[in-house]
C-alpha cells in the first residue's frame, strides 16, 4: 500500500530491528522510503528483510536521516558512532529517556548539532522484529527532545519521519519529557511491580479470588526487567523525586489505618482516595473518542461454530461490527460476546438478533 | 427465561436493591424463586420492581432466606434486625468484608446459628438496580465466611443460593477472606489511588504522554471513595499489613534509586521488578488457567462478512476456538483478530489459514 509521499528525500539507516526499529522501517516503506537496516544480529537483520522493512546496510550508503533504536544503555554510544560514521546524516534515537543521551552526547564532543532525540510513546507486550507493525505509531505521541544546538532546518527531517510514521508530534526539553514519562510510565511500573511482588507468597486461594481490578493494576508488572533496570537508572532522579511523594502519602494512609476509628482517621483515608478520583480524571480518554460506539453483550453457547453463526446473522441484519471482544465465562460452557456497533445501530440489532434466538446479556 | 428449578423453596428476601441485590434478585426470578424486594429507597424498589426483580415486602411474608445488600458500614445492624425480624430464616450478606460483621452479631448476642456471610467477587462500573444483571455472578468465586455456629441443614440455603446464580462457592473462614481481599482487592485500589493521586498537579502534556499501562494501573482510581473508606476501614488491620511489606520493598526501591551507579544497585531495582514478574504470574488467568490456550493474530479486512468467513474456515479447519479478540488498528482498513486455541492445534491452524489466504501477524 503507497499512501502519500514522504517528504524525505534520502534514505533512511534503521540501526537496530526490534519492535520499534522494524515498525519504524515498515512504515516508512509503506510511503516509499528506501530504508537501510543495520543491527548486531544479522538474523534480525535477514528477518526484517523478509518482512519488507528494507535493504541491508552496505558499503558507500548515504542516509539523510540515521533512527537509532537500540537498548536505552547503548543509545549514546551508538548514536555518537553514527554521527562520526555519517557526517551529512541527521541523527534521532527513539529511547525513552532523553536528557542522559544529550548530555553523554556533549561530554564526549560529539556533533549535536546533527543530533535530535525522539521517543514515541508506543509499544507493544511483544518486542523482536516479528512483533514489528507498520501502524504502531498511528495516533500516538512522538516526542521530540528539542535542545537549541540543532538548526531549524535540520530538525525538520524528524519532524517529517514522526510526520510519515503518523504520530503526533510534542515538543519538550529532554528534562520535561523525563519528568512527564517517570509519572506516567516509570513510576507506574514501580508501582505495579511492587504490588505483584506481594503475590509471590500469598495462599493460591487468596489469589483465586483476582478479579479484573487488581488483573488490571499488575498487567505491566509483567514487564521485561532488563529494559525497565536501564530506563530506570537513566531516569533515576525523576522517578525517585515522584516515589518519595508517593511514599509519604503511603505513610500517612498506614498511619491512618492504625486505628480507623480515631478521629479524623476516615477523613484523611476518604481524602486520599477522593485524590486518586481527581487524578485519574484528568488522565486524557482512550483513543479521544472512545464514545463513538455502543456495545451489546450477546451470551454465544461454547460449540464450533455458534460465534460464526453470531458473526453471519450480524452481516445478514445489516449492521457493522466495529469491534468484537469474546469473553468466557469461568468453568462455564457459555461465552459472552462483547459487539461494538454504532451507537444508532444498537437497538436494531438488539431486537432483531433477540427475535432470532440470541440471548442479550447486555 | 426459566432455567434449572431453584432448590430453595421459599421466598427469598433481597434487603437492598442495589447493583449486587438486584442482580441477586434478577438472578433468582430467572430460577422461578418468589423474590421480595426491601431497600431504604421507596424510589429503588420501585425501579426493582420494575425490571421484573420481585415484588414489593409486605406484612406476613416467611422469607427461607434473607439476602442483605447494603452498604458495608450498616451490614451487621441490618443483619441483626433481619435476625430478630424474621425467627425462622437463614440470613447472608454480600459484603466484602466478613471478620467484623460476625464478631459484631456475637458481641450484639444476635443468633448466629442462622446466619452465614458470604461475599460473591464480582461487580460493574456503575452501581444502583439499573446496572443489575441477571448473569453479573456468573462463572465469579462466591466465598462463603465458614463458622461452627451453624449447622451444615441451614447453610445449605446459602449454597443453594450461589448454586442458583452461576457462582463458583469457595469456603474461607472470614478470617482468610478478609487477608485474602486485602491482597488482591483492597491493597491494589489503595495502590491505584496514591499513583493517581501524583496526577492532580501534574502538568497536562505529561499527562498526554499517557499510554494503555497508565491507565491499568490507575483505573480502579475512578471507584467510589464512600464505599472504599467503609471497606478499607472494616479490613483495617490485613490492608495495613500488606501495606508495610509494600512499603518496605518501596523504601529499598528509592535507596535503590539514589545512586543507581552504586554497586548492588541495578541488581536491587532488577530482583524487585523480577519479583513482580513472579508475582504477577500467579494470578490466575481470566479463565483460571492462563496458559491453556495460545494465541494467533490474524490480520481481518475491515469489509462485511471476513470476521465470519475467518471462524468459519477455523471451524473447517477442524480447530475450535477458545477465546477471540477483535482489535481495530487506528487509523486502517484492518483487524487484527487474536485467536486463543488450545497450544497443540496452533501451528496446523497458522500453516492452514496461511495457506487460505489469511496474513497471519503474529
């Protein structure tokens, strides 16, 4: 598929083919940019290839635009390696923390003014070339470090690659984006790892009880601990500054669960809780328009066959299924589908899938 | 829709027509039990009455069993008249802590030898009678708080009543209820809400850097403070505990993070988040068993009818399927469908959709 083209002109060198790196090199080939692939490991290299992420790197390449996208503890370096090996090349990196590289960049007298940090705030559980999607960067927010030793004209070559890639651009210092990412990505990593760890030895019983709220608290605590050891170290400061405020409002709910019935105990356990409602709220929607459909939850009998008859009738009754989520019910013989449909479809539907035999759950 | 006949042969009394009443009630109507509806709220019975959850109390009625669904603060009085009210009924509650509310009918001298409480783990977003659902305790573990007070005859009212509602009964002393809620409920909403608490005062580009991960850690934030003081503060003394341990792991997590260059230190922030990674894992997984199944992601053109056709030809294949997830890619014309099948028929099922046609993406 060849959407619009890119306003890059040159090739683009991908140093790196995990997830990220792979995404980035699919979706620039899908706007038609000669993409080079470099990694240390030519069988990454050799399956990104056969992906149609690009061409391997050789001998004479003349990149306009260099991604780094390697571990966050090798990023310096290797971006340092690319601005002495590429002297016309601009240079980006895609780590996800961004004032330690600038600074490590400058320590060594390397050419910043070539070198503009990103980091696109996208990724999936899986990582590995394999994982790699051409739309993972679709909608979603690509920072850019800005720092005032690269020209206007220079920077704009990422600014075209967040540009192809379909990301929204932000602009922030590399110390804006350390302390925004510490609050809404490392710490609540911490914070849910140290949940999970108290589950190591807790009574199998007890945690048979799980239900999807603390499923949902502990889901990345999951998390590949070698990468969260290095973003972690590099954005130590940020991160520690946000535990310790934790930490004290930590404290005084201890405090105030030592004896419940004290005065003003209640007040300031209700305090902390109404906090986190006003907290959360001002977390920005799902997709920005999560209202834009209405779902049905139809109960499907588990034999072969019953959700494509589900699937069939819906396509006969003339609606269209938006989104589908199939839900089994523990230790029961019965699933519940979850149908997103537009919001004026849903009664329609409704009615009629009832009239032919289906048992609306909700 | 008139299942299975109920075992319980009398009426059954719902003292509270809330979000777990009513579904208690609407659970039971669908068994053909007499339902008998009481609330504080003229206006909630009413609304009960009208979505076909039973009737209105009136004088003379012989409920067999009693169902107390009221707030947790007023659990054990309401209990305790129901007790004194009606002579000749067993009486439970659904309250999600059960320690305190035994030991306050003892200390009241109300006749525990009919009484037995329980706590069915299941709940929605939104509460009040209109967010009842007949199937909301469907497939969800129903703990019944054991005591030797009661006969084995009279607490096999309660049994019946999980039986009749689809729940899985789990047998706990109230005593390990209440540790175990604390570990997998109570301890996580508190962690919830201090993380969301950080958001208050933050700034709004940060906050627009927000990804999926944020949002599961945070979502149980959004939930009622009025309730979680009642909780939090009737399970005082387990959510305390566990609260400790949290905190001492945290206070060695920002030691940790003070000098991350410091010898021993990446290796501490790394045995910490691997802990998490071995907590996290003891979860059972939605179905219970987490790894029965695995997974294959197909790619589905967003055009009528290729959802239907893709399990039709599963189906053809021979290969049944345990769970399916639809997911829209932003921004595309295509699905990308996660299909769970049992891990032996995955390979035979990704080599023949391949050769169907179907892009398998992972």
């Amino acid at each position: 598929m060849r959407l619009v083209e890119s306003r890059l002109t040159g090739p683009v060198r991908v140093v790196g083919v995990g997830l990220l790196g792979t995404s980035v090199a699919l979706g620039l080939r899908q706007r038609g940019v000669e993409v080079i692939l470099a990694d240390a490991s030519p069988t990454h290299v050799a399956i990104a290839v056969d992906l149609g992420a690009g061409r391997a790197a050789a001998p004479g390449d003349e990149p306009e635009l260099i991604v780094v996208a390697v571990p966050p503890d090798v990023t310096a370096q290797v971006v340092a390696s690319e601005l002495a090996a590429f002297p016309d090349a601009i240079v980006t990196d895609v780590a996800s923390v961004k004032a330690g590289i600038l600074q490590d960049l400058r320590d060594q007298g390397a050419d910043v003014t070539r070198y503009l940090g990103s980091h696109p705030l996208a990724g999936r559980e899986r990582g590995g070339p394999l994982a790699g999607r051409a739309d993972l960067f679709q909608g979603r927010p690509w920072v850019v470090a800005a720092h005032d030793d690269i020209s206007y004209r220079r920077a704009s070559a990422v600014d075209d690659l967040i540009l192809d890639l379909g990301g929204t651009l932000v602009e922030m210092t590399p110390e804006q984006h350390d302390r925004g990412v510490a609050l809404i990505s490392h710490v609540p990593q911490v914070v849910s790892s140290l949940m999970a760890r108290r589950f190591i030895d807790a009574p199998s019983d007890a945690l048979g009880l799980a239900g999807q709220g603390v499923r949902d608290v502990t889901r990345v605590a999951a998390s590949d601990p070698d990468l969260w050891v290095q973003i972690l170290g590099a954005n130590a400061a940020s991160v520690r500054d946000i535990l310790v405020a934790y930490r004290d409002d930590l404290d005084r709910f201890i405090d105030a669960l030592a004896d419940p019935a004290a005065p003003g105990a209640r007040r300031r356990v209700a305090e902390e809780l109404a906090g986190g409602n006003a907290g959360v709220s001002r977390l920005p929607g799902k997709h920005g328009t999560d209202k834009r459909f209405a779902t049905l939850t139809v109960m499907v009998d588990d034999r072969p066959g019953q959700l494509a008859r589900l699937l069939a009738e819906i396509g006969e009754i003339g609606v269209n299924l938006e989104d589908l989520r199939l839900e089994h019910a523990q230790g029961r013989q019965v699933g519940l589908a979850e149908i997103a449909v537009l919001p004026e479809a849903v009664d329609r539907l409704s009615t009629e899938l009832a009239a032919r035999g289906w048992r609306i759950a909700g």
